[in-house]
C-alpha cells in the first residue's frame, strides 16, 4: 500500500472536519479562537488520528464513527504541544517549523488557547448527536479511556516525572520509560484503543490493538528521541540537540543510540505481531509501524 498517500487523505478528512468543529478565527474572542487554530493547523502529521481511523478501519468499522473522536485527540494532543513549549515547561522557540503558540500569542492567551483546546475535545466527544450514532457504551468507553490517559495517570503525569528528570544525572531506566509511556505512549494507545471499540471489534479484538498501540507508542517516543540526536532542525520542525542540551532523561541517554534503535525495532516487530491474527485491512497499521522507525521527521 501507500503509506504516504493514506496518510495524506487521512489528514485531509480530519483537517476538513477540524475546520467545522473549531470555532472560526472571528468568534468572540478572536485571539483565543485564532491561536486555537494557528496550532490545531500548524502542519502536523495527524499520526494519532490516523492510527485511530486506521484501528477502526482494521476491524472493518465505518470510520465515520471515528472522526469525530480523532478529531478530538488531535486537539487534546496539540494543547499538550502548546503548553509543553512554554517557558515554564521546554521552552520552546519552535514548533512544526514555525514559532511556537506563545512567542506569536503571548503566554496568557497560549495557556488558555491549550485548556481552551482540550475542553473542546470533551464537547466533541460528548455531544449528543454523536452519542447516539456510536452509542453510549461505546461512547463511554472511549471518553473514559481519552480522558485517563490523558490525566495525571497518563500524559499529564508523565510530562510531569519527565521536567522533575531534567537535568539530573542518574536516572534509570525504569523512570525513562514511565515517562515514554505515560507522556508520548499513552495517547497513542488510547488513540488505537479507541478506534477498535468505534470500529465494533470484540474484546479479544480490542485487547490486541491495544498491544499494538502499546508498543508503537513506546517506538514513536524512542525514534522521537533518536531524531533529536540524528535529524536536523528542518527535519524535525524544533531545535535539533535540544532534549540533550537540557539533560533529557532519554532512551540514548540512558542505554545509548545504537540499543536505543535496536529497542524501538523490537517494540515494532511485537506491534507487528500482536495484529498478525487481522486480515489486509489492518495494512495501514502494519505499515505506520514500520514508518514510525524509519522516519526523518
């Protein structure tokens, strides 16, 4: 298949309903709503959506179930963007290749740009008419399981054990990957979770997607880490250098470049395995697996 033109129509059909579920650039009040959507549509690759629509599309699911939840993660996923890069947490002159929410909007209006972000993602999932084209179990289930790996048990605890790290020089492995995990790992877990249960997959359907996302979300933070060694500051659209230079408790940090690549193909070969069992419709995770290694940006 082609990854690169899958990946393309997916981001197209979820920018296009991003476009109709934020507020517009003119409501009250405009510098909120504009710094919304200058980081909602700064150029992202939409990857957390994708594998959403991808799991679901796997299970043979309609993936118009499924927008509106993908749709819903990318905002929660750029809010954490807006506030991870600001003074007080990375500090971060550049994001996507572009200056980041703060340094155009001010930090004020970036920390209620975020919040403002991440409470639409909920309206969204909750919305009425959506409930009942889902379902409310279905529906429940998914909230439940955003919202948690989201939290302080997720993404937010994760960032948190992540800036406590910074800097200091014996950090073990166990605290590397708690922050792996909970920081970058758990949405993307909880973005394939989501789709097998909006695509109608059974339990023992839903509990191997949810390995996939597991180890693919582990091997996305290890190649992020890799690429800020590797890349270049075009390629990955931040300054190239920078979790180094701010004493990052990374995977190359800890056990070095050479094994940290060796653990992120490990982790792909165990998402590979874990949907060996689905049929061609689950190529596009099998091939997004594959990406997430070999990417350059």
């Amino acid at each position: 298949m082609d990854l690169k033109q899958y990946l393309n129509d997916k981001c197209k059909l979820v920018d296009e309903a991003l476009d109709r579920y934020l507020p517009r650039e003119t409501d009250l009040p405009e510098s909120l709503h504009k710094s919304m959507r200058y980081s909602v549509f700064a150029g992202g690759k939409r990857v957390r959506p994708a594998l959403m629509l991808a799991a679901c599309e796997a299970v043979g699911g309609d993936i118009s179930r499924a927008v509106p939840a993908a749709c819903a993660m990318e905002m929660i996923h750029t809010y954490s963007l807006i506030h991870d890069d600001l003074p007080a947490m990375d500090d971060d002159d550049f994001r996507r290749g572009r200056p980041t929410n703060h340094k155009v909007f001010g930090d004020a209006i970036a920390i209620l740009a975020g919040d403002a972000l991440l409470t639409e993602a909920f309206i969204l999932m909750s919305n009425p008419e959506y409930v009942a084209k889902v379902g409310t179990a279905s529906a429940s289930a998914v909230v439940q399981e955003i919202a948690r790996c989201a939290g302080s048990r997720g993404m937010v605890g994760g960032q948190v054990v992540d800036m406590e790290s910074e800097g200091k020089p014996d950090i073990d492995f166990a605290t590397v990957e708690y922050i792996h995990t909970h920081k970058t790992g758990a949405l993307i877990k909880a973005s394939v979770k989501a789709g097998a249960i909006l695509g109608g997959a059974d339990q023992a359907g839903v509990e191997a997607l949810t390995r996939y996302g597991e180890a693919v979300g582990l091997a996305f933070q290890i190649a992020d880490d890799i690429l800020d060694i590797e890349g270049t500051t075009e390629q990955i659209g931040k300054d190239a250098g920078s979790d180094q230079a701010r004493g990052k408790a990374t995977y190359p940090a800890v056990i070095g470049i050479h094994q940290s690549k060796e653990r992120a193909q490990e982790l792909v070969d165990l998402a590979l395995d874990s949907i060996k069992g689905f049929g061609p419709e689950a190529d596009p995770l099998r091939e997004i697996a594959k990406y997430i290694v070999s990417r350059k940006t």
